[in-house]
C-alpha cells in the first residue's frame, strides 16, 4: 500500500543570497578640533579630581597642562611618518623626567626652584567652565558639518553644502580616489586622513582633510566604484 505523497507544487527554495552592498557613501572633512577631544576628557577627569581631592591640586593642574600641551603640538605640527611619533614621543618622554629627576635631586638648583615656585592650579569651576565651552563647540561643530558633506554613488559624487542644500555633481567615470595618512597623530586619534579626489577632466583635485574613519571610507569607496 502506497503512502501518502507530499505535494512541492508552489514551494520553491528560500533564496540564500548576500543583501546588496550599499551603494552610496557619505563622508565629511571635520576642522581640526576634532582632535581636541582628550583636553575635553582631561578637563571633566581635572574638575572632579580638584574638588574631591582638593590638596592635589597642583598635581591636577599639571596633568592637564601636559595634556593640553601635547594635544596642541598635535593640532599645530604634522606627524607624517611612526618614526616621527616614536621621535615626539621620546622626546616629551625625556624632557618631563629630566624636570622631574631635577625636582628630587637638585641638578640644576636654579631651575628646580623655578619649577617649584609655579603654581599651576585651578579651581574645579575653570575645568568644568572649560568643558562647557568645548562641548559647544563640538556640538556647533557636528551640527554645521551636517550641511556640508560628500555622497559618493556608483554614477555620480555629489558635493552638499550649505543649509539651501547647494549640491555640485561630478561624474565618476574617470574618478581617481585616492587616501593618505596625512598625520599618525590624527589617525591614531581619530582614524582620520586625507582623501584626495579627482574627477575626469578637472585641473585641480578635491583634497579633503580629516576624514575620520579613513579606511572604512576607502574600502567603501572600492566597493562602489
């Protein structure tokens, strides 16, 4: 006696194929404050340090000085190459424990009591206040650079700019992108680079700098095009 048969009509395999890759990308050159971020970190970390730890305040105020100290020299020098880093490195390394080995012992009594007579402190309200700013200035920041960005799609880059929605189109048949590590100190805090674009027939390439997320924007950018 025969069983009972399972009818397949109208039942066909569920596809298994991958989702279509996006097909566009979206990319911004931020300003260089960006880099700021640690001296934003530092000054809430300084804040509560003096106000709950009072009698180290001179200590406070010396960790935020080196922390601004450096965090300036990355927004004002370029780092293009790791030997420069290990360099800038080495360098800060040496001279805060020349400072400190003469602050024990007394090499160079003059400028042991230089150091000693500075008073680099300040009240938890200056780091707070100073947080404050910076917070609004990453924020006008972040708003601003939401009107102005770059879309890049497999046919066409479109540049957006301004809160009218101004848009520049180019096509990127013949677009040539290219990504360079234009400073280790911004890619290590940041994983920003330059992107320089240049579009079939135009005299002057696009340059783009601080983009953050460099490789995730060139590996994208691979895929579309």
């Amino acid at each position: 006696k025969n069983g009972p048969t399972e009818s397949r009509e109208g039942t066909e395999p569920m596809s298994t194929a991958p989702a279509e890759a996006s097909s566009e990308l979206i990319f911004r050159s931020l300003p260089k404050m960006i880099f700021l971020w640690p001296t934003a970190i530092i000054c809430i970390a300084m804040g509560l340090a003096s106000q709950f730890v009072p009698s180290y305040e001179q200590v406070w105020g010396g960790i935020f000085m080196v922390v601004l100290g450096v965090n300036l020299m990355v927004l004002t020098f370029d780092f293009p190459r790791s030997t420069s880093l290990t360099l800038a490195t080495v360098v800060i390394a040496t001279v805060l424990g020349l400072i400190l080995l003469n602050q024990y012992f007394g090499i160079v009594e003059p400028l042991r009591k230089f150091f000693s007579s500075l008073d680099i402190s300040a009240s938890p309200d200056f780091y707070y206040v100073l947080f404050g700013v910076m917070m609004i200035m990453f924020g006008g920041m972040y708003f601003i650079t939401r009107f102005d960005y770059w879309e890049l799609g497999s046919n066409e880059l479109v540049h957006h700019r301004g809160m009218l929605g101004d848009v520049e189109r180019y096509s990127t048949a013949g677009l040539k992108l290219n990504s360079e590590l234009s400073d280790v100190f911004e890619y290590l805090l940041w994983g920003a680079g330059r992107i320089v674009m240049t579009p079939a027939g135009s005299a002057r390439p696009i340059v783009l700098d601080n983009v953050p997320n460099i490789h995730r924007v060139t590996t994208a950018a691979d895929d579309i095009l």
